[in-house]
C-alpha cells in the first residue's frame, strides 16, 4: 500500500506541475484559490486515481483580442502535493519521485497561444519538472464570468519524460507512464 501512495503522488505532482501551464492562459488578474482546482489522474495496478495540487503561483496576462502580447508564467509548490494521506504526501515528495528538496518548483512559461474554434485555445510553452524541460501544448476552453475569466482543461503526458518514478517506481506496470492533468482556472474580476 505504501508502494501505491508513492506511485499516486508522482503522478499527482507531475499533473499539478502540468496544470500550471494550462493555467497560463489566465487573465491578467488574481486567481481565485477558492473557485480554482487542479486535479491529477494517473493508474496505479490499473485502477485510476486523482490527487490535487494545492500551491501555485501565477504571473499571467492573457488578452483574446492581442494573443500575440499574452504570456504566462506559472509556478507549483511540488511539496503542496495532497494524495489526501500524510504518509503518501511525504513519500512522494522524496527523491524517487519529485525531490522536493532538490527541485522545489514545477514551472510551465508560455511561448504562444492560438485561437481555435468556439473559445477553444492552444498554449504552447515549457514545462520544467525534476530539472527536465520539455515542450507542450496545452489545450483548454475559455469564457467570461461576469467580469472574471475561466479556462477548463485537460492535458495527458508521460511523467517518464521528467523523471518522475526513479529507480523500482520506473517500472510502468505499476504506475502507468500516461499522467492527465486538469484544470478549472478562475480569474477574479
């Protein structure tokens, strides 16, 4: 079980560190903690299980009408990782997972942004985790909230790519290699 726990937190973590580059497409404004989830889910033994990232900070400016000025940079805790268990949180956190202490920060930084169609968009940009840099594209919805702005969405990546599951926790068997990421960005006003 406790094999399981630390399975389910690299993934949750590489999710989380995922959604924050979704979540540059932001508006230039406050994210609102209260309305806004990050949501990881990834299978362990093949059965599918959701964590959540509870720590990010955003630098975001988006602008539907002037894509081209629309930038992002996003950063997540790695440590604020919750697989809703103590034990589970710790034991990811370590170095055969994210390795908190030597690479506390997830950080995705968008490059472009592309209009599709009925307020869909594609965010192109770098994600860094455990030290490795990869390309993404992310795609999401966007629409109004009164004053405020939301941006849903869902990303599948392979968290191989950046390291997570070292040694033993490497074996796909166990935890798949296919990590999805979602998101619910609210901008306040």
């Amino acid at each position: 079980m406790f094999q399981q726990s630390k399975i389910r937190t690299l993934v949750l973590l590489a999710s989380v560190s995922f959604a924050a580059g979704l979540l540059s497409t932001s508006a230039n404004a406050a994210v609102d903690a209260q309305k806004s989830s990050l949501t990881v889910t990834f299978k362990q033994m093949n059965v599918p299980v959701d964590a959540k990232f509870k720590t990010m900070n955003a630098n975001v400016h988006f602008d539907p009408a002037n894509l081209a000025a629309s930038k992002a940079q996003i950063d997540v805790d790695v440590a604020s990782f919750d697989l809703g268990s103590a034990e589970y949180n710790h034991e990811v956190t370590g170095k055969d997972w994210f390795d908190a202490k030597g690479f506390p920060r997830a950080t995705f930084v968008s490059s472009s942004i592309k209009p599709g169609a009925n307020g869909t968009y594609s965010v192109t940009g770098t994600l860094t985790i455990r030290g490795k840099t990869r390309t993404v594209v992310v795609p999401l919805q966007f629409h109004k909230d009164g004053a405020g702005q939301v941006f849903d969405g869902s990303l599948t990546f392979k968290r191989l790519d950046f390291g997570i599951g070292q040694g033993e926790w490497s074996d796909t068997s166990i935890v798949a290699n296919d990590v999805t990421l979602k998101f619910h960005v609210v901008n306040k006003d």
